[in-house]
C-alpha cells in the first residue's frame, strides 16, 4: 500500500537582532588657544530589529518499506541579522590619541582646529544637542566646504554624519562619514570610530559588500578583534549568503563570551542556512553535556539538527530529555518532528517505533494526517480494529485524502 505522509509545517530558526551603536561624536573641537568644554552627544535612537519569515512546505512520500522519506531536511529561512538603529553611547572626556586603538597601523596626525574654526564646529555640536540636525548638517556640510584645515573638515564631516543619521537620512549619513574619512584630519581614535559609524550605517542602508570592506579595512589598519565588529562582520557575511563563515565568527564570540546565547544561536542558525549540521549540533551538544542547554529554543534547535542530519535517535533523546525537564512542550511543530521520526523508522522496517512515533504524533498535530498515516502502518500490519480507530480520529481532524481514510475506518477484520 502506498501512503503520502505530508509534513505541515517546516522548521525555522532566525537569527537574533544584534545591537550596533555608533560611536559617539567628539566632545570638543582641538584648538590652539580655545579650550571651551562641550558635552558629548548622549542621544539614544529607538531600538529597531526585524525578522522576515519564508513560506515553504516540506513534502515526504513513504511506500510500505521500500522507499526511505525523502524530506527529513526541514526547510529553512535564516534571516540575517538585522542590527538595531544607529545610536550613540555616553561618553566621558576626551581620552587621549591611542587608548582606543593603540595598535593603529597609521600615523595619527597632530592636528587642531584654528580659533574661529573650532568656534563653529561648537556651534555645530550645540545645534545637534538642541536635536536641531537638520541646521547642524548644513552648517556642517558649509563649514566643511569652505575651510582648508582638514581638522576642520574631517570634524565637521563627522558631526554632519551624525547629524544626518539623527534625522533619519542614513544614505547622506554615509556620504558624510565617507568624506570624513577621506579627509583624514582626525587622530586615530576619533578616525576608526568614523570608520565604524560608516561601517555601520552601510550595513543598514543594504551595502553589505561595502560595509564588509569598510570592516576589513578598520581591523586591518587597527589590529582589533573587538567583539562588537566580529559580530558585526558575521552578521555581513550572513547577509551576503556566506553563512559558514558567519557561523564560525558568531562561535568564536560565545566562544569569547559563554553567557552571550544570542551568539551561541546565532552561530546554530548560520550552520543550519549552510547545512553544516554536524557544526550546529556538535556546538549545542557541548552546551547540553554541560547543563547549559536550558530552553526551548536551544532544545528545538538541537533535535531540529540532528533530524536534518538523519540522527533521529539522537533527536529524539533530545526531545524526552526537554520534555522531563518540562521545557519542550506538546506542540504541531513537535508532532512534525515525531512524524519525520517515524517516517524514517518505518522506512528502515522499525515498524514499532513508526507506531510509537505517529501515536505521539496524533494528539498534538495540528490536523488528521499524522492520524492517518498511523492508520496506514496499522493496517499494513493487520492490526485492524486500532487502524480503523485512527482514520476515524483522522477525518475528525481533518485530512485531504478523506477517502483513504474512509476506506480504513470502514475496514472489516478477516
């Protein structure tokens, strides 16, 4: 007899919204004898993540022991990783050329500001703390374009970026930050953070291949392994389809950082996208062997990755081990996972635990087709009165070959 088990819902695991700020502007423009103080920037943009799902279906005929399901790989849609809006940190005083980036590769100039210049650049500052950026990035665009002190230019470029990116313009923001990069007036630690801001705003305008660039270049010319770029490159290179060497960066952060479960996720989520199974399911079974895995999701992801590897006994001790611990709990996604168990158990000729699965399966799913197919195994093993049981608790689900199941439940024994 030839039976159709269709899977009614397919798998997913996203990525985690990683948060990105821009680094804060500078608090003072550097002039020969005009020293007066200004505060930094401390203006916090609303935080902003998002997560776009696919559809799919994941389809797995299976004939009486001959043929092996075909659809124990789930479908995936990794999203990548939408980082929150540009915000600034507080800063305190102005530190000294060289504690941020002391292994700067580039000669850091000793430039400063003239009297008057650095009397407007404070004005600038003073419009952007009044949150008037649109008048801030128009004098700082003219203040730019008229002086020939590239301090000048190089800080009046960064305050228009930043002004720019307050008022929501990201794409001049960018054109901004480039400009003051390419002026190259600023000391190493003010540069690189530009570098970053600009990094960091490419990515959110969509110019992954830039952004990753602009990245490159920044730890290149640093020599930095801060976590907050390795984060963000992994999240470029997911966003550029290259999902196993975003994995690999998203380990080596929870490496870094063992209480950093986003990444830890993150890292699941890549290796899924790039069918590295093993990759995922090694990492998270350490995190299991040590008591770490502690979740639902952490559970889901590791049973997910073992069936997608064809390890459904793996999968399965899994899911009796969340299921004692009371994290994993009766769901249809969690029938869907017993439906693949069982399809592939009945295709190796494990008939009982075909039976056993699709019987665990029945009650939660969402409709009569894990029934039926429970049905049919029965059946094909003459095991008739519970057969017809099962295609009765089918069509009161719901199924669509409803004359199939009429045909079980109508059986008579012989």
């Amino acid at each position: 007899m030839f039976f159709e088990a269709r899977l009614p819902a397919c798998f997913r695991l996203t990525l985690f919204a990683a948060p990105l700020l821009l680094a804060g502007t500078h608090a003072l423009a550097q002039a020969g004898g005009y020293n007066h103080p200004v505060d930094p920037l401390t203006q916090q943009k609303q935080e902003q993540g998002q997560t776009q799902q696919e559809t799919g279906k994941c389809l797995s005929p299976i004939d009486s022991r001959q043929t092996r399901a075909n659809c124990s790989h789930y479908d995936r849609a990794v999203q990548p990783t939408q980082p929150d809006q540009p915000a600034r940190e507080v800063k305190g005083p102005p530190k000294p050329d060289g504690i941020l980036f002391p292994g700067a590769t580039r000669v850091s100039p000793e430039l400063q500001a003239t009297k008057s210049g650095g009397k407007a650049l404070n004005d600038i500052i003073a419009l952007s703390q009044a949150k008037d950026y649109v008048h801030a990035a128009q004098k700082a665009d003219a203040l730019a374009s008229a002086t020939s002190n590239i301090y000048e230019r190089s800080f009046a470029y960064d305050l228009a970026g930043n002004a720019a990116a307050d008022a929501g313009d990201k794409d001049k923001a960018a054109a901004y930050f480039k400009q003051a990069l390419d002026s190259n007036g600023l000391n190493n630690d003010d540069h690189y953070q530009v570098m970053y801001n600009l990094a960091a705003i490419l990515y959110q305008t969509k110019h992954p291949s830039d952004a990753l660039a602009t990245l490159d270049r920044l730890t290149a010319e640093t020599r930095s392994d801060n976590p907050q770029y390795v984060t963000l490159k992994a999240a470029l290179l997911a966003d550029l389809n290259r999902p196993l060497e975003a994995g690999a960066l998203y380990e080596q952060a929870y490496t870094r950082d063992s209480s950093n479960t986003k990444a830890l996720m993150n890292a699941v989520a890549a290796y899924q996208q790039a069918n590295a199974f093993s990759k995922s399911n090694a990492l998270l079974a350490q995190v299991q062997q040590k008591g770490a895995l502690t979740d639902a999701n952490g559970y889901r992801a590791l049973y997910v990755g073992y069936l997608n590897d064809n390890k459904p006994i793996q999968a399965l001790a899994v899911i009796d081990e969340g299921i004692t611990k009371g994290v994993v709990k009766p769901s249809a996604e969690l029938a869907t996972a017993y439906s693949v168990i069982a399809q592939t158990a009945y295709a190796a000729g494990d008939t009982a635990t075909a039976i056993a699965m699709y019987q665990r399966a029945a009650p939660m799913a969402a409709d009569g087709e894990a029934s039926l197919n429970l049905a049919r195994v029965l059946s094909n093993e003459n095991r008739l009165p519970e057969a017809r049981q099962a295609a009765r608790q089918a069509l009161l689900k719901g199924v669509r070959n409803t004359a199939e199941a009429q045909k079980i439940a109508a059986q008579k024994s012989t």
